[in-house]
C-alpha cells in the first residue's frame, strides 16, 4: 500500500479511557512503533455505536507506518496492553483494530452520545466507499466528519459501509440481501424504545439499499421494526436511480463476475426496481417523511481500460441517472451542476453545493429537535405568540442601539476561518457547556472575530439559540454597561422561554401600575433584578432549550464592571454544570490582567490572524502597480504588522492616499519605515506637528466624543463645536458663524476628519431616531475609529494639552466643558424665544437642544462626582437665571421632557428657592457655598409642597439632605436675634424662612421621615430622629422598626425603642425574616429588647395582609438542598406564614428564644391551621431543645394535628431516636393510636 497522507484509516477497540484525540494519538503511536516525532492525524472519535464499551476513530498519517503497509489486506489487528493491570496472566485488554474498508457503522460525530438528539447516517454508491465517496477528490476534506458535526452539533452521523466493489467481484449479494443486512445493522446501533429521529443520506445505489432496508422492517409483528419506521424523519437522496440507471457502461466492469445480477437489477426497465419503488411508498401511513431529491446535472466520464490493463474513467461521457429517475416520488427537487460521483464530494465548507445541503437541512433539523423535546420550554416554530403585555414587556428591555456595534462591525471575505479549526473551540462548541476566551491585543481583530464567530454558529444546523452582545465603550450608555447586555440578551432570550417572560411580564405590569409609563420614563429596569433572572434561566430553562452567548470586548465596560461579569460567567457555568443545563458562553476582551485565568480555554488573536491581515493587505493594495511595487509595499507593511489589525488598517490607507494623490515611491517607503510598530505611537506621530489652534481645535472635539452621554450626530457635533464655556455670543446667528461651522454636513464631516487626523469617523445610524412626526435627526454619529484611540487621546493625548485641568481629573474637566457649553446653548437667544414650537421644530431648529435637555443633569452630576467645585453655578442661577428666564427654561422643557423623565418634577423651579434650583442640579458643592450666603431660605417650598430637604431625600441626593439636618441650630439662633433687634415684626417670618422643618408635609402628604423610609436612606432616618422628627402623627411607625429590623440595624432599632415606636408585631416579624439567616446573635438581641420594650408576641394586621411572594420564593430557594418531604410535612411547611412567633420558633428550633417566648405569656395553646402545635412542630424537626423546654413548660405531649398524628410519631417517622427517647421518658403513650394511618 502506498504511503498517502490522503489515505484515510478507522481504528475500533480504542477503551472509552482514552477521552481526547491527544491520548489516542499517542496510543497509535506506542501501538504502533511511531517515533515521538512521527505525524498521526486523528480526525475524529465517537463512541462504537454498536459496541458502547469502546470508541471508534478515523485517522491518517504524514507517512504511512509500515505494519499498515501490506497491500493484500485492508484491515490488522493489535493486541491492546494492559500495562497498568495487576494480573499476571492478563496479557491483554482487548484488541485494537486498523481499516481502510470502513464496512458496518463508523460514527463521525464530535458530541457526546447523550448529547445527541438525532441520527444522520449515510450510505454510499455502487462501486464506492463508505467513507471516500464523501471525501474531496485528492484532498483530506471529508463534509460528514470535518464540517456538517459542526453545523449539526447535536446529530449523530454514521457512514455505513458494505460491499461495492465492481471489478472481479466474488459477491452474488442482491438489492434485497444488502437491504436485509442494512435492516439488521440498524438494530444493533439503537437502544430498545430508543424514539431519536433519523435522517438517511443515500449516494447512488446507496438509497436503494436505504428503501430495501425499509420496505423489509415488519412493522406489524416487530416492535424493534415499528420504532425503526417511526424514527424515520427523512430521506436525502443523492443521485438514487428510482427508476434505473445507465448500466450500460458498467458492465464491462463486472464482466461476467457474480455481482453481474445486481448490476442488472439497476437498469432502466429494472422489474425490481418497479416494485421496489410500490412497495416503498405504501410502507409509510399517515405522514410521510420528507424525501428530498439531488439530481446530477453534468455528464459522468464512463470507466475505459487503458493500456496497462487497469480501468480509468475517460471514456465517453454519460448521464448516468436521468433526472426524472433521481427525482421520482420527491417534491423536493435541487439540481447540482456536478457530476455523479461528485454529488456528494466538497471542497471544504465554503463550497457552494455543500452550502446548498447544509441550507436545505436547517428547517428540517430546527423542527425536528422541538418536536424531539417533550416538555420542553420551546415552542413549535420560531417564536411564540406574544400578548400584547408580553410585547410591552418586550419592548422596554430592547433600545434602538442594542445591535449597532455587531451590525457596524466589517468582516472581510474569507477571513477568520482558522478559528473553526482550532481544537479548544471545536471542544467548547461541541460541548454542552463552558466557558471560551477570545483575547487580543487592542486592534488585533477581536471584533471581527466574534461577529465570524456569531455568524458561522448561527448557521449550523442545531436547535441551540445563538445570542450575542457587542460592548461598544464609544457608544451609548446602555452599550458599555452590564445593564444594557442584561436587557439586550433577555429581549432576544425571552420569547423562547416563555415561562419565564410570563414572570417578567407580571413584575413589568406592576411596575407601570405602581410607578406610571415605561415609556415616559417614570421607571427603568435595575441590573440586579435582570441579571438574577438571566442566571435563573440559564441554568434552570436551558436543559431542553440550549443557549449559546457571545460577549464582545468585555474591557470596554471598565475594570470593576468587566471583573464582575467574568465572575458572574463562572458562577454561571458551575451552576449550569450542577444542574445540567445546556448554555455556553463566549467572551473577548484585551490581555486583561483581571480576567487571566488559565483555566479558561482561550486564544490570543494577533498570534492567529496573520493569514487574515495578509488577505487584507493584499485586497485593499490589489490597483496598486506596477507589481513589484506593490509586493514592496506589501512585504512593509506585513513585517510591521504583528497581528495589528487596527494598524495595518491605518497604515494601508495611508498608504493608498498617498498612491492616489501621486505620492513618489521611494517616499512611501521612507513613511513605511520611519513609521512605529506600536499602535499607540502610531496614534502619537498621526497627532503630533499641528499648531496651538489645532491642538485646542482637537481638544474640544476629543472631550466631546469622549466624554458625550451618547455618541452625537453630525448637526450635534457641529452644534457643539462652536458652543463654548466662555463664548461671548448669545444668539444662534453669532454662533453658526464660528470658524467650526461648515456650510454643509459633508464639509464639516470632511473638517472633523481633517482635525482628528481621521481618528474620528461618522457612522450610519442603524436607525433614525424620531423626534416627530416628519421630523428626524441627521443619522450620522460621531465616533473613534476603534476603541484603542478613546484610550490614548484619554492617557496620553490630552494630558499634554492645556485643558484647564491642572491636578484635577481629565473626566471631570470634560464633563464640564460640556456641562457648561449646554447651558450656554440653552440660554441662547432663539432657543429661549422658542417656547411655542413643537417637539420636532425645536429638534430641527436647534439640533443640539434634545442632548441637553437629556444630559444637562448627568454632566453636571459627573463634575460633581470627579470633585471639581461648581461655584460658578452660583452666580448662575443669582444673577444670570432671572424668573423670567427660568419659566422660558421650563416651557423649553416642558415641550422637549414632557413627563419629567430625565430632571425632577418641578424643574426648574421658577416659583421656588435657589436651594431648589442647586438641589435639582445635584452639585453639593454649589449648594455649600450657598448655605455660606446670609438670607438663604432653607425653609421654603416649591409649588408641590416640597421643602428643601424634602427635595433632597425625593431626588436621592443623600449628602446634600444630612447637610440640611446638620445645619447648625446656634447659627440659626444668633441669625434669628440679629433679625429680631433690626427688624423687629420680620422676625417670626424670617424665622420660618431659616430654619428646617423636619416635620414638614408636601401636598402629597409626605414627611422627610416618610420619604427616607420608603427610599431607604437609614442614614437620615437617624439623623430625622437626632433632630426631633415627630413620631406622634407618623402613621407608619410599626414600618420603621420593621425596616430597623431587616437591615439588621442595631443603632436604629435602640433609638426607636427609647422613642417607644409601637412594636406590633415585630417579635413575629423578626423571627420570620431573621431566624433562617444565620443572624442567630442578632436576632435574639432583638428579641430580648423587644419583649423588655413590652412587645407582644403576636402578628400584626400588617402580617395578615402581606404579600408571601419573598416568603415562597425563600421556601423554593430551600427546598432545592433537601430531599422532597411527605406530603403531610409539605402541607405544614406551606403554612409557615401562618404561624404564631412561638410556632415560628419551634419550627425553627431555637430553644432560647421559645423559652424567651414563653417567659413573656406566649401561649402553649396555639395552633396553625393544620392544628399542629409547638411540640408537634419540633417534635417533626427534631429539635431535642426545643421538645425539652417545651415539655418543661407542661405542653400537651399527647395533643394531635389535623391527621391525628401525635409528637411522637412524626418524631419516629422523620427518624429523631432523641426526640421519642425523651418524649416516651416524659410519659408519651407509646400505645396510643394514631388515626392518620392506625400506627402504634
């Protein structure tokens, strides 16, 4: 036998230890006499479908080893060792087995069989092979093994093989003796009641064979039989002769040799086949599986015998099945310009043909596996029928810029194919979980990896659900957050789970009936609460519904963001590992220190992606002449490369630039060669040699793309620009005569280009955002060409430019740069005028005035935030902001903010306080120099009602509410005598002017106290009770003791039992939220003082009315790490909520706090409403101290539940020996019969 590296072997008998293809390669090696150096391909490994105990795999080698040399064989044996075993007489384990002739069943698959939810198996042609029918001509490619496990990761795909061969032939096998045999093997590869449906591919006389095999299953009197049939799902017939084929130029093959018959038998008037095809079509009652026909459309050279006596196909050209035949019986019909025997041989997975069957599978594979699932969460086709509240629940997940970054992303042809080849990623593909990192140096292609990577995954054939979100740190702030990939993958994630979205779509109603519209923005989603959701179906809905995500540029969400999402991956995966779930996750992001963990499979991108760049380069320099140039070119710039994707995007346009504009050879190659390696000093050099006006020109530009809320349009942009902190003008005319203003948006697009040195690109939105009817806003935004310049204009550029920074940080000086350019904008002469305009108008006429409306607020906050002063507010809303100018500010946002969604219900507070104005705008610093200033009204309230502090502790601003309640009370004083000796009558007046009312009511009817605990704020709850807060008229005192009590908040809970708060209820209501916690200590230092405080030991009206939700879903929670109760004891466990403290106590076995109960008058009568008392209840735990103080405090040892269960057998039942050692000690009557079962 020649050596060929294209000669493929099967290798059965391998034990089910040797688990990767690694240790089977070194098993051949040592079986086998290979040099450690030697090459062993081992192409794939699967279980042996018909022996289970052992594994079958396909293999070459670089040069065939010469103990598989022998010519006149096509199959040897090796003893297989057992090296390890300790029986002398042992010599070997079993027997391992070369072949090249592939008869029976060989599996190809990469999945675990368990993981397997459907069978392929195909059968070969006459005169063929079972495995080289299907592998590319003079090539290793072979679609069965190398692409379809991949495309159709849950199938398991066997070749069968059998006797073909048509030259001197000693078989007399007929259609039906091979139709027979096929029948029985099929029997030996599946387990008995075995339901996974299977698909067969039939090649030429392959798919007769196929019908032989079907028309031959008894149906009737076997079950094995029936279930075969009923599996069946569908046919793929490649180039079967139905009705006969050209045998003619066959039969001098076979000459007169016994398979001569079987030739026959295949002609075009063929009996056999008439009846095969009859019978064949009556096999199948009821639903038919679908038959789907490929028919050759090119002519077959026939076989002629050259001069050396050996048959080769040159003969004259033949169709060797016609059409009609291929096609008969199928609906489906494609057509493939190849010839016979090439029908089912491919290239690679890039050819067309084989795109063309991997397309024609997918639907028929997608609906195989839902219907495959029983009980399954998914839903018959690709989606289920929404409510409408379920498509508003939808909708407020999903934002317009969710899919930007994926779809913006460009993926050059036939790039980043090496990725499908890797061993770690085909390992986690074809895995029902883990973790893959795709990491890279900045600019290395990570990106386009991943969109390859999401492109090729959704284009297998599988029943997996592909999920994917791009991180985007240029983007908005939903594109780099976590909140924004919760919110994305859930939208996509949901409509496939939908018991879950049923649940989102009950908390989602609440939410708009407790809180007002979604859609004006009176509440958002909260990350905690998706992200726990996301977990849970993960891990608990995908174990018939498998999930694959993909997260790009994970860095891009910042350090501590990305350090916990990575965290949360892991968890994740464990979770899913425990409880079998099917979800997998891909994720890519720079070398990150903070992510390097070995244990997560990975790749490095610049260390694989040198082909692709090659490809880049080449396409992008292919106009360049004469040749040799553009090879020099070329070879410069890939030696410079290094796997920078980004970089060589950059030097290649360059480099083009100065081709197209005439630049001289040897010039670009100086450029070529003077220019740096390194990305970022790449960056540098682009930016360096331009003038002062340029720099600052570069500056503004830079903070505004850095540090804007959301990446601006191009009117935006060019708004902004030419608005400045200290700008002189005051009238939209005086400012679009700015230098910055182009005549038109492709001039100022061509200027920005030109100021950031092409840095700086505009981008199509994917979709125009609507401000009216007929109103719309340029769609073209603003950005960094990669996310590598926002870092270095951020760490390098701008610290040597002057920004008015100094030692204060970079952000906060953008941030008010902005901050400050909005209000200057807002303040302009037609903006203020524009009053009574639509929406849409203002949008159009002043195309910068919707950002600030949006972000004012959150610039202002940033600055506040990086610790630079905002002094300059001062003077802003005492001398600039006039009442006057503060309505003309509030009708602007009235008609652009309707609903308050983006500022505080009031805004801007024209009829109120200055406090207001500072409170609302949220800078502390402001708000402190103010309080420095004489006459400032602390007191005062805005129309709705709302004092200063009341403002403060409604808008969150926390800092700013205790700095009120500590405004010093002798201040005040001396304030006050000074008014009273100058001013005499004024004194009562000013004095409710100065001083903060704590008690204060809005017309809501809220106090301070009311709004800190209904937000939270434990800080000021404390400090309203420091200062005097009114506890008389508070109506919820019983609520503050409670949330005193939850937050586990001693000093709280002393100060309101020295303010004698009414108790009712809480010794209850701490036991049942502290008591399975593990806050044993705590809990009964509640306890103890509550009980001294006179409490009672009962529930509350408030208990009787409280939602149980939380409760159930702790019980849940619980009874995950137990073993399922009886149902008596489940009974009891639902009617914990109803249990009185001391019942809650004993249930939960804390024998100092029942002895506590009951030392304060708790009753031993007491029941739940299973009639259960204390002792019964610990008595079924087991609680043994419990049991004893109960019985020392003469409980009824013989009272019974609602069954007539006593304490001593449900002791005995749940195997507490203890418990009814010491209730028969105390005088149990072990005779008595209990009337739930008549047990002793």
């Amino acid at each position: 036998m020649p050596a060929d590296r294209y000669l493929n072997f099967r290798l059965r008998g391998i034990p089910c230890g040797y688990q990767s293809r690694i240790h089977v390669r070194e098993l051949i090696k040592e079986t086998l006499g290979i040099e450690p150096d030697g090459s062993v391909i081992v192409r794939s490994l699967a279980i042996n479908p018909v022996d289970k105990k052992s594994q079958v795999a396909t293999l070459s080698f670089q040069t065939v080893p010469s103990s598989l040399t022998d010519c006149s064989k096509n199959e040897w044996t090796f003893d297989l060792s057992a090296s390890d075993s300790s029986d002398q007489d042992v010599v070997n384990i079993g027997m391992l087995v070369f072949d090249t002739h592939f008869s029976g069943f060989t599996p190809l698959h990469h999945t675990k069989d368990d993981d397997c939810q459907m069978d392929l198996i195909a059968v070969s042609g006459l005169g063929g092979h079972a495995f080289g029918s299907f592998k590319q001509r003079q090539g290793s490619f072979m679609w069965l093994r190398d692409s379809l496990p991949i495309d159709v990761p849950k199938a398991r795909i066997l070749i069968y093989g059998y006797d073909t061969q048509l030259i001197q032939s000693r078989s007399f096998q007929n259609l039906t003796d091979l139709g027979r045999d096929l029948r029985d093997d099929l029997k030996s590869i599946r387990e008995p009641g075995e339901s996974r449906p299977t698909i067969f591919i039939g090649h030429s006389l392959g798919g007769l064979i196929i019908k032989e095999a079907i028309v031959n299953l008894k149906e009737n009197t076997d079950e094995e039989d029936k279930s075969i049939l009923e599996s069946i799902a569908a046919f793929l017939f490649f180039g079967v002769p139905h009705q006969g084929m050209a045998t003619e130029s066959l039969v001098p093959l076979v000459q007169n040799f016994p398979n001569r018959s079987l030739l026959e038998s295949l002609n075009r008037n063929s009996a056999l086949l008439r009846r095969l095809a009859v019978d064949f079509s009556k096999r199948f009652i009821g639903e038919t599986p679908r038959i789907i026909a490929f028919y050759e459309a090119e002519y077959s050279r026939t076989a002629v015998k050259n001069n050396d006596g050996k048959w080769e196909l040159s003969g004259p050209l033949e169709v060797l099945v016609e059409p009609y035949s291929a096609t008969y019986h199928s609906h489906d019909q494609h057509s493939v310009n190849r010839s016979h025997s090439e029908l089912v041989k491919y290239n690679n997975q890039y050819d067309g043909i084989y795109v063309r069957v991997r397309t024609v599978l997918r639907p028929l594979i997608d609906g195989l596996l839902r219907r495959a699932i029983i009980g399954s969460t998914e839903v018959e086709g690709n989606s289920i029928q929404l409510s409408d509240a379920d498509s508003e629940c939808l909708q407020s997940l999903s934002f317009r810029e969710q899919e930007h970054r994926y779809n913006e992303i460009f993926s050059p042809e036939n790039s980043s194919g090496w990725l499908l080849q890797d061993s770690q990623y085909q390992a986690w593909m074809n895995n029902s979980r883990g973790l893959f990192w795709i990491k890279g140096n900045p600019g290395a292609g990570k990106s386009v990896l991943m969109k390859f990577a999401v492109t090729t995954m959704k284009q297998r054939v599988s029943k997996e659900r592909v999920l994917s979100f791009f991180f985007h740190g240029r983007g908005g702030e939903l594109q780099h957050t976590p909140l924004g990939m919760f919110r994305a993958l859930l939208h996509t994630m949901l409509e496939f789970f939908p018991e879950y979205l049923s649940e989102l779509t009950e908390r989602f109603s609440d939410l708009e009936k407790r809180r007002g519209s979604y859609q004006e923005k009176r509440w958002q989603w909260h990350e905690f609460e998706l992200k726990t959701l996301m977990f849970k179906i993960l891990t608990k809905g995908t174990k018939n519904q498998p999930i694959i995500i993909f997260i790009d540029a994970l860095d891009e969400c910042g350090k501590d963001p990305a350090k916990s999402l990575l965290s949360y991956f892991e968890d994740l995966i464990k979770k899913a590992a425990y409880e079998e779930a099917q979800v997998k996750l891909c994720f890519s992001s720079r070398h990150y220190p903070i992510l390097g963990l070995d244990k997560i499979p990975s790749i490095s991108v610049e260390e694989r992606n040198d082909k692709d760049i090659r490809m880049f380069v080449r396409g992008r320099l292919e106009d360049v002449q004469p040749a040799a140039k553009r090879q020099k070119l070329e070879t410069e710039i890939l030696q410079k490369a290094h796997g920078g994707f980004q970089w060589t995007v950059l030097i290649v346009d360059i480099v083009m630039e100065g081709v197209l504009t005439g630049i001289n050879t040897d010039k670009l190659y100086d450029q070529l060669e003077t220019t740096p390696e390194a990305l970022g000093e790449l960056y540098g050099k682009l930016l360096s040699a331009v003038s002062d006006t340029e720099k600052d020109q570069m500056a503004k530009l830079f903070l505004w793309v850095l540090f804007a809320k959301r990446p601006l349009s191009l009117q935006e942009l060019r708004e902004a620009l030419t608005t400045d902190k200290s700008m002189t003008c005051t009238s939209i005319f005086q400012l679009r005569r700015h230098a910055s203003n182009a005549d038109t948006p492709v001039e100022f697009e061509r200027h920005v280009k030109h100021i950031s040195r092409g840095l700086v690109e505009f981008k199509t939105r994917e979709i125009v955002e609507q401000y009216e009817d007929g109103g719309e806003d340029s769609d073209r935004e603003a950005q960094f060409i990669h996310q590598s310049v926002a870092d270095y204009v951020l760490e390098e550029f701008l610290k040597n430019v002057e920004t008015d920074s100094g030692d204060r940080s970079l952000a906060g000086v953008g941030h008010f740069q902005i901050s400050r350019s909005c209000i200057k904008y807002l303040t302009l002469k037609e903006v203020l005028q524009g009053t009574q305009l639509t929406r849409g108008l203002l949008s159009k006429t002043f195309p910068l005035l919707p950002y600030v409306v949006r972000y004012l607020f959150h610039h202002v906050m940033k600055v506040e935030q990086e610790g630079i002063p905002q002094l300059d507010l001062l003077q802003l809303i005492q001398e600039d902001w006039q009442a006057d100018i503060l309505r003309r500010i509030g009708s602007i946002w009235g008609v652009m903010n309707p609903h308050n969604a983006y500022t505080p219900r009031g805004w801007p507070f024209a009829e109120a306080t200055p406090l207001h104005l500072l409170i609302a705008l949220g800078s502390k610093s402001a708000f402190d120099a103010l309080l420095q200033v004489g006459n400032t009204q602390i007191g005062g309230s805005d129309p709705d009602g709302n004092t200063p502090l009341l403002l403060a502790i409604r808008e969150h601003h926390q800092e700013i509410a205790l700095e009120l309640l500590n405004w010093p009370s002798e201040r005040q004083n001396r304030h006050d005598v000074h008014v009273q000796v100058s001013n005499g009558q004024k004194e009562t007046i000013l004095h409710a002017c100065h001083s903060v009312n704590v008690n204060a009511e809005n017309n809501d009817g809220d106090t301070s106290l009311a709004i800190a605990l209904e937000e939270g704020f434990s800080e000021i709850i404390l400090k309203l009770i420091e200062v005097g807060a009114d506890f008389s008229s508070f109506g919820r005192q019983s609520a503050l003791i409670r949330y005193a009590i939850e937050q586990r908040h001693e000093l709280l809970f002393t100060q309101l039992l020295e303010k004698k708060v009414q108790l009712d209820g809480a010794v209850y209501f701490a036991l049942k939220k502290l008591s399975r916690t593990g806050d044993d200590d705590i809990l009964q230092r509640f306890i103890v003082e509550l009980l001294k405080a006179g409490a009672n030991t009962s529930k509350s009206v408030e208990d009787e009315d409280e939602d149980e939700d939380e409760d159930e879903d702790e019980d849940e929670d619980e009874d995950e790490d137990e073993d399922e109760d009886e149902d008596e004891d489940e009974d009891e466990d639902e009617d914990e909520d109803k249990d009185e403290a001391l019942m809650l106590a004993s249930r939960t076995g804390n024998g100092f706090i029942v002895n506590l109960l009951l030392s304060h008058g708790a009753s031993l009568a007491v029941r739940d409403t299973n009639r259960s008392t204390s002792l019964l209840l610990a008595s079924r735990n087991g609680h043994m101290m419990v049991v004893k103080v109960l019985i020392d405090n003469r409980a009824d040892i013989e009272a019974s539940n609602i069954n007539g269960a006593r304490p001593l057998l449900l002791a005995s039942q749940n195997g507490h020996e203890a418990v009814v050692e010491m209730l028969i000690d105390s005088g149990a009557d072990i005779e008595a019969r209990d009337r739930t079962d008549g047990h002793h």
